[in-house]
C-alpha cells in the first residue's frame, strides 16, 4: 500500500514540469496582476495566492503548478492532524491514504482555481472547531471564525462552514449551550470582520459579485425550469470519477447505512461523528439536490469531503483500501499517457495543449504591428492565456460591448483604443477547417471595426492530427461606440 502511495504521488510530481498551462491558471494570473479586495467571480485569496508565488519564482506555469501543490500538500497535512482528532492512529493513516488516492487531490494540485485556498482555510478552520466545541478551549472560538472568514475570502461555498456550525450545535444536545456563549458570537464576529474585503468591494461595484454568484444564477435556473434527471447522473458520475469509484460508492452506502439506522431503527450517533456529518451532509446531499434542476460543477462538492473521508475511514476495510488504490493507479497511469501523448483530443478549450504555439505565432504578429491589440471574444479563456505569454494587454468581450468577466473591472478605457488596430482570435477546438469568410467569427466585429479579413490559422498537430484550430483576423479602426 505504502508503495502503492508513493507511486501515485511521484506521479503527480512528474505531472508538475509536464502539465501545460489551463485557461484557469492563466485567469487566475490576471487575478494576481490585478491586486483588489475582491473580484467578479471569486473572493481574492486565490490572486493572492499566485502572487506571492510568482513574485519569488518568476511569470512561469511552473511557478503557479508549484503554488497549487504547495498549498495542497499543506491542506494534506492539515487534514492529517484534523483526522488525528477523531481516529486512532491507523484510521488516520487510512483517512490520509484515502485523500491522497483521489483524483481530487491531482486536479488541486495540478489547476489554479480557488478551491485551493479554500480546502487549506476551511481545514484549520474545522481543527480550531474541535478545540472550542469538544476540548473547551475558548480562545479557539477566534481562530475559527478568523478561519471561516479566510475561507469565504477563497470561495462563496465557505458558507457552509457556520452554516455546519450552526446545524451540529442545534442538533447537539450537550454542545447547545454553546448557542447563547459570549465565544460562539465572537467567532461569528470575527468571521464577519475577516468578510470585509469581499463585501467593501461589492459595495463599491454594486453588489456585482455577490448577484453574479446568486441571484444571477438562480435566475438562469429558475428561465424555463426543467427536470432533468440526465443531470443528475452526470454529477454521480463526475463526483464517482473524483473520488474515484471505490470510494464514492462506499460513501453512499455508509450514508444509506447511518440514514437508516438513525431514522428507523432510532439509534443515535456520536457526537463527533455528528460534528463530521454535519460539515458533510448539507454540502454533499444539498447539491446532489440541486443537480436535477441546476448543472452543478464538478469542484462544488470539494469541501463536503474533507469531513466526509474521515468519517469514512471509520467504517473503510482494508481490502476497499487496497481495491481503490489500484484503481488510482490505473487512473493516473492513464492520465499520465494522456498529458504525454494526447491520445483522446480535449474538445474544449480547458485543455493544456496548444497554447504554446498560439502565444508564440501571435508575439510574432505582435512584433511586425506594435500598434495592434489582441483580443478574443470566447469568455475568458484565450485572453486569459495570451495575456499570461503575451506580457502586453489582451482584451476579453467588453471590446465587442459583451460581459467579459473580470475583464470589466481593471479599469479599461475603450475609448482610448478608438481608431487602432487589432488581431481577433477565435478559438476552434474541433480540429481543422478552412478559414471562413464570414460567418464563424462574432457579426458583431462589424460593427465595431471598419474592415474585417481572415489572416492566418494556427493549427495544433498532435500525433499527425490537427487537434485544435485558432483562426486570426485583422481588424481595422475600432470603433469604441457602434
């Protein structure tokens, strides 16, 4: 088993220098380039986080791939001593076995997003819970709610933490006094003071963030609302493929287990046991629930199982834990021959490969027209990537007067580009295809440029096979208003 853990982890250290650069990486960089309290999408501590590092190890992919691994080693080791609180020796060495088998750990690892910070953030702030609720240890109460806030400055799903708090003490008979403590309140000031960046910037951009993460979302969901139980397939197979499917499956018979022996059979469970269920359940079960109506991602469920794998390990057999490492190992085998060879071309644009060769083909137009700019209109993901090797400004949709994200809010001026230049790239990720003449590229370019021609393509060629296409259009006197 020891072997077989080292196996994967040296696999993911190789996947480190190996792995090319993912459009979230390279947002995420625009984050950092752009220090604010807050931002569109995501509360800061991710920005922060890339900073530091590449402010030590220079603009490198290898400087933000070492930032995500840095941080989630520490989360692993948080994790252990947070196990180490409810398990005896053994069972905390299996819970650690079982994170470290998970893909969930290689995508934290492997891709910027803020779920990073989230999963350090919200795993000390859970130790810091045990200390106050079960050990009574009231100066703890600060450090979790310092805690909690720091993970809601990571990622809006932090939420959960005092909501989980709220739900074990009112569930809890002996640990309900804690409701009416002086400690309770001040943990939840302070986690309302460590808040303050993320809500000082909504406030200062109109709520922008805050009705981005709900109430525009749940206006998309609720625009002709429809039961699609495909959907809720799809996230049992996702979440199956990120614990992998050993583990995921035990999970849902363990809770089918607990469910009804608490709710048939009347039979009580223990404290701790409650505390981990609690930080587990509301996340794990709320989603599942929200999936049949509303796609729910694959990283949404990420913090359910910090508290989720330890409660597992108290009931996982051996010989499971041996059954889901082999499975691991065939998996990142597997992933490892897919990052090296490309054998099953990525039909997205949230692929590491070709990038490189973009970014090189562009800098080179670049150079011959010093007076262009470069822009791109497919969300976020090609301006994010050739703004990250490009080392100039690149433009996202507010050229084309379209929402573009966080783009919106570095303060350009597109009144200041009236009359220039500019290269659009569009990205294809079905493979080859002719230039067009006029019809894949946004109608709207007209309506903003005074002429718009094909240029060039720049096709990606993996094993003889063109995988992916970006398609470069020279568009002349930008017009800021139509």
């Amino acid at each position: 088993m020891w072997i077989a853990l080292f196996f994967v982890t040296l696999l993911r250290l190789v996947f480190i220098p190996l792995m090319g650069m993912m459009p979230q990486d390279a947002y995420y960089f625009f984050y950092s380039q752009h220090l604010s309290l807050s931002y569109f999408d995501h509360p800061p501590a991710i920005a922060w986080m890339l900073r530091i590092f590449t402010t030590v190890f220079g603009r490198h992919v290898f400087a933000l791939k070492l930032a995500d691994s840095v941080v989630t080693a520490l989360t692993v080791v948080m994790f252990y001593q947070l196990a180490g609180l409810f398990l005896s020796r053994a069972r905390q060495q299996r819970a650690v076995i079982l994170l470290l088998s998970t893909l969930m750990v290689t995508i934290l690892g492997l891709v910027s997003t803020p779920d990073i910070p989230l999963l350090l953030m919200w795993t000390i702030a859970l130790r810091f819970l045990y200390y106050a609720v079960f050990d009574n240890h009231k100066w703890s109460w600060i450090g979790a709610g310092v805690f909690m806030g720091l993970a809601f400055d990571s990622k809006y799903t932090a939420v959960l933490l005092p909501a989980g708090l709220l739900i074990f003490l009112v569930l809890s008979k002996p640990h309900r006094r804690w409701l009416l403590s002086g400690w309770y309140w001040a943990s939840m000031l302070c986690f309302v003071i460590m808040t303050l960046p993320v809500v000082i910037w909504n406030v200062r951009n109109g709520f922008a963030s805050f009705r981005f993460q709900s109430a525009s979302r749940m206006q998309d969901a609720s625009h002709g609302i429809t039961f699609n139980p495909l959907d809720f397939l799809g996230v049992v197979g996702h979440q199956s493929a990120l614990l992998l499917p050993v583990l995921f499956f035990f999970l849902l018979l363990l809770c089918w287990k607990t469910a009804r022996r608490m709710f048939t059979r009347w039979k009580k469970i223990s404290a701790e046991q409650l505390f981990l269920l609690s930080f587990f359940a509301p996340t794990f079960f709320g989603f599942f629930a929200l999936s049949p109506i509303y796609w729910v991602k694959l990283n949404w469920m990420m913090p359910a199982y910090i508290t989720g794998l330890i409660w597992v390990s108290i009931y996982f057999p051996w010989k499971w834990l041996r059954a889901q490492y082999w499975v691991s190992i065939v998996v990142h085998v597997a992933l490892a021959v897919e990052v090296l060879f490309y054998v099953v071309p990525v039909r997205s644009d949230d692929t590491w490969v070709g990038w490189k060769t973009l970014s090189h083909e562009m800098q080179v137009l670049t150079n011959q027209h010093p007076d262009y700019f470069v822009f791109s209109a497919d969300d976020y993901k090609t301006s994010a990537v050739l703004n990250f090797y490009l080392r100039d400004d690149v433009y996202g949709e507010n050229i084309l007067h379209r929402p573009a994200l966080e783009f919106d809010f570095i303060g350009t001026e597109l009144d200041d580009l009236a009359g220039r230049n500019a290269f659009f790239v569009d990205s294809n990720n079905n493979g080859d295809r002719p230039v067009p003449d006029t019809v894949y590229y946004p109608v709207a370019l007209h309506k903003y440029f005074d002429s718009v021609k094909p240029l060039k393509q720049i096709r990606i060629i993996r094993g003889g096979t063109v995988v992916r296409t970006f398609m470069v259009y020279e568009c002349l006197g930008y017009k800021p208003r139509e």
